[in-house]
C-alpha cells in the first residue's frame, strides 16, 4: 500500500511536469536519440581475418527503380589497392570469404582473376537481395587469414544462368563458368576488357558446339547478353541457329526466326551492353541497359539446338557473354549492366581493419587517401610536415618578439619625450639611469648614441660638436638601427621558403603520384574509376599539403612584414629626433 506522503509527493511530482512539459520532451527525445544508435556498428564475422572490404550496392544512385527486389543476382567486386590490402591477404586469394550484410550469412564467390603482384582481383558474388532504390544493400569481403583454405565455387550464378563466359582463361578455351563449355579453337584474348580479360574477333568467329545446356526448347523463353567494343567495321556479332545479331551502321539488328528487331547505338571503340530477352509472345532488345526495340513473335519462339557463335566477319572485343534459360526483366538487365559496368556508380568500396573503426563513418576517406599514398608521396608530405613545423615556430616566435620589442618601444618613447625639457638643460644620459629597457629597439639605438657622446667627452670639456661628429653620432646609430632590422628580420627567410616552395613540393608529389598510379593500371591492363580513383586523390594530398604549408606561412608572413616596418619607421624616426636634440644641447651655436 503506497503511503499518503508518497502519493502526495507523486501527486506533485505530476502536477510539475504538467506544469514544465518542455522539460519532459527534450528529455524524452534525447532517450529515443540514444535508443536509436545502432550497437552492431563495429560487427565482425571473425577475428581470424585481418580485414575486410565493405561493399555498398546504391541501386539509386543509376536509377535501377524496380517494384520488386532482385533476387540471386551475380555482380563483379573489383579489388584494387585502394578499396582491398593485399599484402594482408594470402598471394593466391584463397583466404577470401563473402559475407552477406547481416556480417553473418556466407555467401557464394568466384575468382576469376586474383593478381597479388599488381594488386588487382576481380570477385563474382551471388547477392541473395537486391532492394531497389536504395544505397543500404551491404555485403561485405574478408581476407587476411592464413589458415584459411580456397571456398572459391564455379556455381555462383542463379539455377537460370545456362552459360557464362568470362573469357578469363590463359590458354584462351573460353569455358563457361562450370568449366564444361568449351571453344572449338583457342580464343585470341587480350587483357584490357570491360570486366576483366577479353576476347577479340578480328574475323573468325568463337565457337562453342551445341550442348544440353545451351539447348531451348520451342516456345521457351531465354536470354542473350554481352559486352561489345566495335572497331570500325560490320558484320555479325552473334548467331545462335535461328537467333541472330548483326552491327550494321552503328546499330544493333537482332532476329529471332523470322522477327527482326533494330534499335541501339553503338559507338565504335567504346563498351556497350547488348542483350536480347525473348518470351514466347515477344522478343525485347536491349542496348546498355534501355530498351531500344521490341517485337511480337508471330511464330513463337522456336526450338535452338545448334552451336553458339561470337563474331565471325566483325573486328571487335567481347566480354562477358551470358545465356540464361529464362527471359530476364528490364530491370534485371538494367542491374546487371550497372554492375558489370566500369562507371562505379551502382558499387561502391572501402578497406576496413579489424582493429580499427568502421571505415564508413568519422575518418574513412582520410584513410583511403592515407592507404594509398605512394612511398614519393609519403616523402614529400614528411618534408611538408617538417616545413609546417619551422614555419609555425618562426611565426610564434617572431609575434613574440615583435609584441615585445612593441610595448618596450612605446614605454621608452613615453619616458623619453616626458624628460626631454630636462635633457635641453641637463646631461642627456640621464635618461640611461631612469630605467633599462633591453626589449626595446629604440632604447638600444638611444643607448648606442649615449656612447657615442661619452666617447667626445662633451660634458666634462664643454666643447662644442662640430657638424662633422654629430654626423658620425648619427652615423652609429643609423648602423645599430640597421642591425636591429635585421635582428627582427632574422629568419623570415624560412617563410618566404615555404611559401614558394610548398605548393610546388607539393605538386611535385602529386605528379609522380598520378604517373605512378597510371603506370600501374598500364601495367595491370584494368583501366576502371575505382582502380585509379584511390591512386589520385592519393596523390592529390601531396598538393593539398602543400597548401596547407604555403597557405598560413603567406598570411603570417604579410602580418609580421606589416609590424616589421612599422617598428623600422618608429625606428627611423627616432634617429632623426635623437639627432636634433643632440645638435640642440651640444652644438655649435
């Protein structure tokens, strides 16, 4: 039983937060905030791996807007030293392991090209569910475990892919991506593709004999699709029994029996997506991603049982050619176009550690760019760094100075010009016993000239000065004025170095850094934006330290000259008035 004092306090208590009800809500908020925060941030899959790559498919980002989510697609993770540490890795790649979003479920990978020395590999991975229109489909790879064995599998395509021809095969048999497929003759293969290595027709077609796999019974719907790059020619791009594709002025003329479709441009010496979905009423041609024609079949789709050419009277480079065994949606060939393209627009990558941060979040672009560096890079910023360094001090130590030598000047001047009726009448010197001055630059000068009078003697024999020695007083001091602009134009030289030199050390890091960069993507012969990207914003941060050298040492450098002269002028002054006086009390009249 609650106690009449305890429900008088409750009954207050309420009364108040009826009375403050601001008080409550932003206390209310601030716990649905906390509430809010995500505690799976920094999930690992396992600690026997080093790093992993997190990899972010934005579906929104090339405008894959479909109404229902894509299921068991197939997409190519390009691993670069930018976005994968490949020395953490075993040198085969058999430590790589694909792990859904969720940092739980394993999923199916393939290797089609894993090169340690270049730092380059391409992955093809099975992504359960693609959500459209959106930047939070996740999946991730994981490497760096020694231990690990090779969970690389030939079956990573969806039960409807019939064929998949990567053309990565160094003795040029262009199987399919079971192996059981074959060419009739080696296959002319270069290394720059679209995706990975790449087949060339200068002619002669590619053939891959009829098989059980590749057959299509009558009224049965199927899917051709694959990359093209034409040189300047014609001919046929594919034949298949009585499905045909031919490049004729730039556009794709594709036949399905007795249905001719056309539509598409084709730019000569450029990658383009072709791909043909075939459904027993109608036959959609498709040219990088977009519908470009599309015909009813009047005699439906007809049994295929014949053997499938590539080329044959055409010049041009051919890259992953895909047959499936149903007809694929637009938005599926859409998707697939957008990931197996080299814009990377629909993937996007970064390297994580496992003992550090997510990558994704507060500093990981700063880590990609610091990652990449190239060892010159490195070199140039050390010596930036180190330039930053004696700048910094020569500007604090010298504002220092300056704000001492300041406030020392306007005591003297003031202790000075209140004695001088005194001084007209008395010894000059006086003033030297007043108080000492060591920080101010006037008092030094004044000091000099004092010397210069006792050396004459001027007290004691009350002689005269001739015009002569006062021009040699001045004289003196005009020498001391002179080594006092140096005194506090000492080191300002070092400024002046930074500001010249930095941006053009700077630049001098970023260009070998870019030439480095391309050298290494000649070298690898995969030329794609997320290959190079890493390696020249990389390089790109040399010149930004650069600046940052350059930059605050040319402001500081302009406000420390404007308070130099300032002080040499005072300076100058002086000298002229210490002159006139000393010619007033002691000469000749």
């Amino acid at each position: 039983m609650t106690s009449p004092a305890r429900t008088d306090g409750l009954t207050r208590a309420a009364a108040k937060r009826a009375q403050d009800p601001r008080r409550w809500t932003w206390r209310a908020a601030l716990v649905g905030a906390l509430l809010s925060v995500p505690l799976h941030g920094h999930a690992w899959w396992s600690k026997d791996f080093k790093q992993r790559t997190r990899i972010t498919l934005n579906t929104s980002a090339v405008g894959v807007e479909t109404k229902e989510a894509l299921s068991a697609v197939t997409i190519p993770v390009r691993l670069h030293s930018g976005n994968f540490d490949f020395l953490q890795a075993k040198p085969d790649g058999s430590d790589l392991r694909a792990i859904a979003g969720d940092d739980k479920t394993p999923l199916k990978f393939s290797i089609e090209r894993y090169d340690s020395t270049n730092e380059l590999a391409i992955v093809w991975v099975q992504v359960p569910v693609v959500a459209p229109g959106t930047d939070k489909n996740t999946l991730y790879l994981y490497a760096g475990n020694e231990k690990a064995a090779s969970e690389s599998t030939a079956g990573v395509f969806d039960s409807a892919t019939s064929a998949a021809f990567h053309f990565a095969e160094k003795d040029g048999t262009a199987a399919d991506h079971l192996g059981s497929i074959k060419a009739t003759a080696p296959v002319a293969l270069q290394s720059a593709g679209q995706i990975g290595q790449a087949a060339r027709v200068d002619g002669t077609a590619i053939e891959w004999p009829a098989n059980e796999r590749l057959r299509v019974a009558a009224g049965a719907p199927f899917t051709l699709g694959l990359w093209v790059k034409p040189e300047p020619a014609e001919g046929p791009l594919l034949s298949w029994g009585p499905v045909s594709m031919v490049l004729q002025a730039g556009r794709v003329q594709a036949r399905v029996a007795a249905t001719s479709l056309v539509g598409g441009e084709l730019p000569v010496g450029a990658w383009a997506h072709v791909a043909l979905a075939v459904t027993p009423a109608r036959a959609t041609l498709y040219v990088n991603g977009v519908q470009a024609a599309q015909a009813d079949l009047a005699g439906g789709v007809p049994a295929i049982d014949a053997a499938l050419r590539v080329g044959g009277g055409l010049r041009a480079v051919i890259d992953e050619l895909q047959v499936a065994s149903v007809a694929r949606s637009a938005d599926w060939i859409s998707f697939a176009r957008a990931s197996q393209g080299a814009d990377a627009k629909l993937i996007a990558s970064v390297t994580q550690s496992v003992d550090a941060e997510d990558s994704s979040g507060n500093g990981g672009y700063i880590a990609v760019l610091v990652n990449n560096l190239t060892i010159d890079a490195k070199f140039v910023i050390a010596i930036l760094g180190a330039m930053f360094a004696v700048a910094t001090w020569v500007m604090v130590a010298k504002a220092l100075l300056i704000s001492r030598v300041e406030r020392g000047n306007r005591d003297f001047l003031k202790r000075f010009r209140e004695g001088t009726q005194d001084l007209m009448k008395k010894d000059l010197g006086k003033l030297e016993g007043a108080r000492t001055l060591p920080r101010s630059s006037l008092f030094r000068l004044y000091s000099a000239g004092i010397v210069e009078l006792r050396k004459r003697n001027v007290e004691s024999s009350n002689t005269p000065l001739s015009g002569a020695s006062i021009d040699a007083i001045k004289a003196a001091v005009d020498a001391d004025m002179v080594r006092e602009t140096h005194r506090l134009n000492a080191q300002m030289v070092l400024l002046t170095i930074a500001i010249s030199g930095g941006p053009f050390l700077g630049l001098l890091g970023t260009v070998v850094g870019v030439m480095i960069t391309f050298a290494a993507i000649a070298a690898a012969g995969d030329v794609n934006v997320n290959a190079i990207a890493p390696g020249i914003a990389a390089a790109l941060l040399a010149t930004v330290a650069g600046l940052a050298v350059a930059i605050p040492s040319l402001f500081g450098y302009n406000y420390l000259a404007s308070r130099i002269k300032n002080i040499s002028s005072e300076m100058q002054i002086f000298v002229d008035e210490f002159a006139t006086r000393v010619a007033e009390r002691y000469g000749a009249r």
